[in-house]
C-alpha cells in the first residue's frame, strides 16, 4: 500500500518536472496559437460592445463579467473537451468544423454589408435598461451564444497550431489560449464601453489637460464604435475567406491556395516593403473571397422561411 502510494508521488513529482521543463514550449506554442486567431479576436471584440448599448452605466460592467464568465464556460467546459475529442478521433473533422465556421463568418460579414447597403444605419433600439431585467438576460443570452460561434472558431483556428503536441500538453496550451484571450477580449470591450465614463470623469477636474482629453474621449466614443464594427466586419470576411481557402487546400483542393500563394508572392520582392505588400495582397484576396462565400450563403438564406419577429427582437447587430 505504501509502496503503491510512493510510486504515484513519483510518478507525480515526475509529471511535475516534465511540466516544468516544457513551460517555455507550452507559452510560446499558446502565443503562436492566439496570434493565428487574431483575427476572430478582433471580431469577437468589435461585435461585443453592441450588446451593451443602451445600458445604463452602472450595469456596464456587471453585464460584460457575466458574458465573459458565459465565453470562458463556452471555450473550457464544451469547445475545448469537444475539440480534443474530434482532434485524436477524427482530425478531418476539425477541419470540416473549421470551414463551417469559416463560411458563418463569410455570412455574417456579407449580411452587414448588405443590410448596410439596403437600409442605411438600423434603427435605434429601444435602451435595455427601460425594458427591464428579463431584456437584460436575453441580450446575455445572445451575446454568450454569438461568443460561443466566435470562441468555436478562435479554439478550432489554435487547435490546428497545437496538433503536434501530446495530448496533455495540447490541452493545457489550449486552455491558457481560452483564458488569455478571453480576458483581452472583455478587457478591451470593458475599456470601450467605459471609455466615455472616463471622459466625464476626466472634463470634470480642474485641470484643463484633464479636461480636454475627458472631452476628446467623449466626443470619440462613437467614432470608435463605429470603426469598430467597420473593423469587424472586415475581419470576419478577411479570416472567414482564409479559412476557406486553406481549408480547400487541406481538404484536396489545392488550386485557390496556390493562387492565393502567387498572388502574395508577386509583391515580396518589392524593396522594404515586400512583406507588408504580400500580407495586404493575402488578406485582400481572402477577404474577396469572403464576401463572394458570404453573399452566395445570404443569397440562400434570403430564400428560407422568415425567423419569428420575436427572434428578430432578440437579434442584436
């Protein structure tokens, strides 16, 4: 008994080293896997803050924390088990999940484009604060399951970078890229939403540098809001189209790839600037076909039968 006891300590303790001496590994391969998903973390960003207009100031806060904790249950609790399980079972199914992920992305950036186009600005909601807390909930609701899509995307997008590694160590990379990246997220999206807050705050001091930045930081707010969801939109086609073309590639179809790969390596040669040309021709042709995947997705959801207006209400742009 004794003797099965020390041998599970030092079994332990040698899990422990081996942890210890692969840390530096497991951080810099959980920073290449969030750099990847940079780009549904710049949508998961510029998205959120919609959720929380119309708020009253004081439930700001208390809102988002109950979103966060909803995206960090999303991604440790049913993505990340799930995920795991499609990646030592049937890793072409990860890539399947990746692509369907892909065109959702393609959707939604192309639907904001075309309502944009069809109806100008959407018209100004009732604020949630007057429609008491039953509205609240369900724009937590919403917003948690919007996060579930983006948070699907940003671990499927990591997992890809991590399938290398043992299982164990893919896991724990995995889930310090849910933390980090959920912590930067609604940060941020706290940050921005308070921002005018801060203003206040900041012009009503005596000082009179104080008091132009709290200005500048109110008359800001929804310049920033409004490039936010420019730069959201943009983000969902450039990273919806590049999954969809790498994903071709992964599945067989090699030729959109490889085009892609022309395309960016005709400007690399260009002095000094090569490198920044070839990134801008990469996402430029993914966003292209972004919006082309996107349009033909809402051509056919344009065809399916109406949502209920109750789901419309809910729906939050």
């Amino acid at each position: 008994m004794a003797g099965g006891l020390f041998g599970l300590l030092d079994d332990v303790a040698a899990l422990a080293k081996l942890a210890a001496a692969s840390i530096d590994d497991v951080g810099a391969a959980a920073g290449k896997a969030s750099a990847k998903a940079a780009g549904v973390v710049v949508d998961d960003t510029a998205v959120t803050p919609a959720y929380v207009k119309g708020l009253a100031a004081e439930r700001e806060l208390p809102i988002i924390k109950k979103i966060a904790i909803g995206s960090i249950r999303n991604k440790l609790l049913f993505i990340l088990p799930i995920a795991l399980l499609l990646a030592a079972v049937a890793p072409i199914l990860v890539e399947i999940i990746l692509i369907c992920g892909g065109t959702y992305l393609c959707y939604e950036g192309a639907e904001k484009i075309y309502h944009k186009i069809k109806s100008g600005d959407h018209e100004k909601a009732e604020p949630v604060a007057m429609r008491g807390p039953e509205a609240e909930a369900g724009i937590i609701a919403g917003a948690v399951r919007t996060d579930f899509i983006l948070s699907a995307e940003i671990m499927v997008i990591s997992l890809k970078e991590v399938l290398d590694q043992p299982f164990v160590q893919r896991a724990i990379i995995l889930a310090i890229v849910a933390v980090i990246i959920t912590a930067i997220v609604y940060g941020v999206v706290a940050l921005i939403v308070k921002m005018d807050d801060i203003g206040l705050s900041l012009a009503g001091r005596d000082s009179s540098s104080s008091q132009r930045i709290g200005r500048l930081l109110v008359s800001s707010m929804p310049i920033v809001l409004k490039w936010l969801a420019i730069v959201g939109t943009g983000a969902m086609l450039w990273v919806g189209g590049h999954i969809l073309i790498v994903g071709a590639d992964e599945l067989g179809w090699a030729r959109p790839y490889e085009l892609l790969k022309e395309v960016e390596h005709s400007v690399d040669g260009v002095g000094g600037i090569g490198g920044a040309l070839g990134w801008i021709a990469n996402t430029s042709v993914s966003a292209v076909v972004g919006v082309i995947a996107g349009a033909v997705v809402v051509v056919i959801v344009s065809q399916l039968p109406s949502r209920s207006p109750k789901s419309q209400t809910a729906e939050v742009h």
